[in-house]
C-alpha cells in the first residue's frame, strides 16, 4: 500500500500548477469554518501564487481571470473541505510501525503468535524483530502476555513487541537476556516490571521500564528512518491531514524533519512538541523556533508525562483501580518537577502540553498550571493531552485556567469495555467527557494518537458524535451524553486544533489569507448518515495549492 502512495505521488508531478500560478477550483461542494466558528458554503476556491487563498465565492459567482501558466481544475461537484489537523499524533513511530511488524488488527493471542512466527520466517535479517499493536483486552486475554508465549511463536533471536497504546513492551526471553533483566532487576521510578508468583521477569515491562530493553535494543539505522518518515508523510497524506502536532519529537527526528524540509518534502505541517526537557535543549535550548519552510514545522511546545495508560493499569488515579485493587497507577513526576517544569518551559516561550490520563494526573497537572498562572498567565495556550479521566470537580477548572483539553475520541470507542473494568461505572462520569468539558467552556483539540489508534480523521469524526466503534456499537453509543454534534467535532479538527497549535487563521480554514490545505472527498460528510462517515474516502490532498496526493487508480 506504501508503495502505491509513493508511486501516486510520484505522477503528481506533472500534475500540479506551477509554483509561480494561481490555482482555481470551480464548481465544488466547500465548506469551512470561519473565525466566529461559523459553518460556511461555497463553490469556488481561488488559490494566489504563493499558496494561500484569495477568496472563496458561492455558486453563480463569475471566474477570476487567468493568465497563462495557471491551474483551473473543475472539481465536478465533489465535496470540498479544509485539510484536517490531527492535534496529538506520532510521526515517527506511525512511520516505524508501518514498516515494522503490526499486530494491531489481531484478535487473539494465537493469531498475534501466528503474526509473529510469519513475520519471523520472512525477516531474514540477523537482528532483533521489532513491532507492537497488540492488546490483550481485544484479545480476551484478562492478563498480559508472557515471554514464553512469545518463546513459543519466535525464540531464536530477541523480539521486542510494544502494546498499542505505547506504555508497555512485551520481551521474549531472548530480549530480556540481552537486556539484563532478572529476578534481581529492581523497577525503575515510573515503571514496573511485571512479575510472577516468585518474583521473575513474566516478559511484560510498564512505561519506564521499557527503556531497560529500549537501551538494548539496536535502534533504526539512518536509512530506515527517512523511509519511515516518508512512508508516514505518504500515509498520513491519503487519509487527509495536512497537520499533526508531533507529541514527542526527538532531536533525532526533528533533524529528519529538517532534511525533508530542505529537500522540499516536507508534504505536512507539522507542530512539533519537544520530548522533554534534554529533546528542547538539543534542538533549541533557548526559545522556540520560527515556523519553517512557509509554515510546515515548528518547534511549539515541551511534552511531558505525567503518566502512564489506562489500558495497563498506568494511568495514575485518585482511587485504585476496579480491577486490580492493589495499585493506584504510576506517578511520573512529583509536584514541585511537575511545576518547576512546567514554569521554565513557560518562561522560554514554548507551550506545555503534558500527558494526563488518570484523574490523579490531571488534578496534578490542573494544580501546577494554577501555581505558575500568576506570572505565566494564558498566552502559552497550555494543555493537557488526552484529559481522558478527571473527576468531576476538576472539569471547571480546565475553563478557569485557559487549558486545552486535547482529547483522542477513538480512544473512547476502542477504550468503552476496559475503561468500565479499570474504573467502575462511578468514575466514568468524567470519563472521555466530551460534550461535558465543552459545555464548562473548555476549548477542545481532537486528534488520534496515531499509530495506538489508526490515523483517519473521519474514524475521529464518527467516534466524537455516535461514541460508537466502527462496527456502530454499542447502539445509541456509549455515555452518548458526552458525544459532540457534527459541527463541534469539525472544528476540533480544523479551527480548534489550529488554534490549539498556534496557526489560527491560517490553518485549519479556508478564508482569505489562510494556507490553501484542503481536500477532495468522495461524498459529503455533512449530509451523510453518521454511521458511514469512517467510509468517506480522500480523493485528493492538497497543501498550499499543490496536491500532495491523489487517491490511486484501481
């Protein structure tokens, strides 16, 4: 599938306007959101030469006049919107994974080991066998996988396997050799080691104990890595993002974005936000950078944990957990870090975004953004990422605050059955509550969280206002109270996520003056019954009025 995409965008090139033309598209379906958040109509799209837009017009409108060396393209009625912007995604690992062992469509253990063993047989090479997806709560497993099930599918050389939401690895017996993990080996602060009844090494690491196999493990070469981002950059392109806000860019990958850039390949805005502390200080320790390359990256904001996923037992709540009493989750940070981070990134300039899951940690993070307000105030537009548990208390503090709730709505639908599990039914009143922190005046930013859930936007904008799967369960949606109308989840798309990131007014629309992203879709999303939104197909990508992808012939 990579391969076709590449090849598509290879014939593109004699496709596009020149880079000195103007680009009309006339007869199409538009819509956009305006400034006031408005829902707006229109037919024609007039792009100026140097990528953004001169005007929108409605039906009936006469043609500006073209001169030679210009585009005009009759979009034959199809429907027409702003490229979407998926606000929390990985660029790098959704690149890694596609090129890498995937187990995310397994339904089971025995066909994750029947993956594994074939993936294996063809893998000729002599080195560790990487990949994750896999999750134990779709498989039905009711515990986590062990090193000897993985022994049983591959066990000749070290297999290294993360779960679907990134937060935990699952070693076979050979990795944990060359890693050094034994009975002996003491969790690291902010991870365990999942253990048996005497005290051995099962083969499951949580969050930071990962890194005690990560460090072992033999890391993409150069090579490997650009054609991942290219494979990622080609992915992400044909299901209509335009933007993504990177969560976690290393200084390893912030250097391949550049290269790309300098290269002109750069076919995506990306919002880059620095994985820590010692990510910001290799790549710009003293302010954020300039938007780049007219607008397609820039180091934003600093990520940071806070703690772990919900999925395994990670996230860090108020009360322990339903289904396994004995834990409350894991502390990241203790609270004089949290702020004492959260502050100094403030005063370089550059945006919080930190990584909250359990209502303890979202109560955390609240309290710190409340101790440093009064020299900060709001204009960093800090946020929480996935604010995916708070108690109910805390919802009006989001408001209060100026915080961004940058919530993942597939995560609700993928979630709904072990979330109920984790929780009890009394805690998921401030679960993925949505429509709930929209109503209390909180300023919404959606994304996926690629590649722990698939990166389509039109997945997300099923999820937002049916709180169904993809297989429209449950019926009438799950905790429907918190879903959002159409609209709502447009915007948390487009505007919302725009804004979120610091390019309002000129991504995430189609008006005067703002960047000429958008895309061509095969029917009307706005018209359409719910239920087939996750069936809209992109026909075509454009970025600052140059296609970047066409949908491939059959």
């Amino acid at each position: 599938m990579i391969c076709r995409l590449l090849a598509a965008t290879a014939l593109l090139l004699a496709a596009i306007p020149a880079d000195a033309a103007k680009t009309l598209i006339v007869n199409a379906n538009g819509y956009t959101m305006d400034s006031a958040g408005n829902l707006r109509r229109f037919s024609t799209l007039f792009v100026g030469d140097d990528g953004k837009v001169l005007a929108i017009m409605p039906r009936g409108t006469v043609e500006p006049k073209l001169v030679a060396g210009d585009f005009r393209l009759d979009a034959k009625g199809r429907t027409l919107i702003p490229g979407l912007i998926d606000a929390h995604g990985h660029i790098m690992a959704l690149g890694l994974q596609l090129r890498s062992l995937d187990l995310t469509a397994t339904t089971s253990l025995a066909d994750a080991q029947t993956k594994i063993a074939a993936y294996a047989a063809k893998d000729t090479s002599a080195g560790w066998i990487r990949g994750g997806g896999w999750n134990q709560v779709s498989w039905g497993l009711g515990r986590m996988p062990t090193a000897a099930e993985l022994d049983a599918a591959y066990a000749a050389r070290p297999v290294w396997l993360s779960r679907v939401d990134g937060h935990a690895g699952w070693a076979n017996t050979a990795a944990l050799k060359v890693a050094g993990i034994t009975k002996a080996t003491k969790d690291p602060a902010g991870g365990r080691i999942l253990r048996d009844a005497a005290g051995n090494p099962t083969g499951v690491l949580i969050d930071a104990a990962m890194d005690l196999v990560e460090k072992a493990a033999p890391p993409p070469s150069a090579g490997e890595r650009e054609k991942a981002l290219e494979a990622a950059l080609a992915h992400l392109a044909s299901v209509g993002l335009t933007g993504v806000h990177d969560m976690g860019s290393s200084a390893e990958d912030w250097a391949l974005f550049r290269t790309f850039g300098d290269e002109g390949r750069l076919t995506l805005r990306i919002t880059a936000y620095a994985a820590g502390m010692p990510a910001m200080e290799a790549i710009s320790p003293l302010r954020p950078t300039p938007w780049l390359y007219n607008g397609r990256l820039k180091l934003q904001g600093i990520k940071l944990m806070a703690d772990g996923a919900l999925g395994s037992r990670g996230a860090w709540l108020l009360k322990p957990y339903s289904d396994e009493p004995g834990t409350r989750g894991l502390q990241f940070l203790d609270d004089a870090k949290m702020k004492n981070l959260f502050s100094r990134a403030n005063y370089l300039g550059y945006q919080v975004a930190v990584h909250a899951i359990g209502d303890a940690a979202n109560r955390q993070a609240l309290d710190a953004f409340t101790e440093i307000r009064p020299a900060y105030s709001d204009k960093f537009r800090n946020r929480i990422e996935h604010a995916q548990v708070i108690d109910p208390a805390d919802i009006p503090r989001f408001a209060e605050l100026n915080i961004i709730a940058s919530v993942q709505p597939t995560h609700a639908t993928s979630d709904k059955a072990m979330a109920a599990d984790r929780l009890g039914e009394a805690r998921l009143t401030g679960a993925y509550a949505w429509a709930t922190l929209r109503k209390a005046g909180v300023k919404l930013a959606l994304g996926s969280d690629f590649p722990v859930e698939p990166a389509n936007p039109f997945y997300g904008l099923h999820a937002a206002v049916t709180r169904q799967d993809r297989q429209n369960q449950p019926p009438g949606g799950w905790r429907p109270e918190d879903a959002l109308t159409l609209q709502q989840a447009f915007a948390g798309f487009t505007t919302d996520a725009a804004w979120a990131g610091g390019q309002d007014g000129k991504a995430g629309q189609l008006t005067e003056g703002s960047f000429a992203d958008f895309l061509l879709l095969d029917r009307d999303p706005f018209t359409i019954g719910p239920a087939e939104l996750p069936q809209v197909v992109v026909e075509e990508t454009w970025l600052d009025g140059k296609r970047v992808y066409v949908k491939p012939a059959k």
